[in-house]
C-alpha cells in the first residue's frame, strides 16, 4: 500500500469516526431532553407568599439529645417577605423575626 493510499483511508477512518461522535452527541442531547421532560412532569413549584404559614426544618448541624426522637421541623413561622430566588424572611407567631433569610427549600407549607 503506498503511502498516499494510506494516507486516504486513514483519512477516511477519521471522517468516520468523526460523524458517529456528531450521531452520539445527538443521540445524547435527545436522551437527556427526554430524561429531564419526564422528570419536570413529576415536579410541582411551590409558591409561598406573604403570610402564609409555614415549618422550618431543623438544622443537621445543631446537636439534640434526643437522638433520633428529636422533632424534624420546627415552627409555624409567618412569611414576612418573599425574596428574589426563593428567599423567605420569616417571623415567628410573635412577629419577630428571624436573623437570616432562609431558603425556600427548607420550609414546608403549614396548614392550621
């Protein structure tokens, strides 16, 4: 095989290559297209506005002798203020309130 052939079938082998990593890429992209519009239909947002009612989850980092008995949640809070981002200001039934913003993914609804 002369140098100039192989030089073209090795060429050739690349250009190859080259559209099966274009066709897997594009498989790909449709897969997780998929794989994120069957999880979004699972997803409900969660809106909370001012006044509504609501538990805090307790923080890992804080120690309780209870162990495992130990409550989960803490509260009711009122919503003071709905941030940008999902930001919430929270007050307790006493209208004080709390020193930091919290993230609206550690609090659930509550219903009295």
């Amino acid at each position: 095989m002369k140098e100039s052939e192989w030089a073209q079938a090795r060429f050739d082998q690349l250009n190859r290559i080259e559209g099966k990593c274009l066709a897997v890429m594009s498989h790909r992209r449709l897969y997780q297209k998929r794989v994120k519009n069957t999880f979004d239909k699972k997803v409900r947002s969660r809106r909370f506005s001012e006044g509504d009612l609501v538990l805090k989850k307790v923080s890992q980092a804080l120690k309780d002798n209870r162990g495992k008995w130990a409550p989960n949640y803490e509260g009711p809070f009122v919503i003071k203020k709905a941030l940008s981002g999902g930001a919430l200001v929270l007050a307790n039934m006493d209208d004080e309130e709390l020193p930091s913003p919290v993230n609206s993914n550690v609090v659930k609804r509550y219903y009295a």
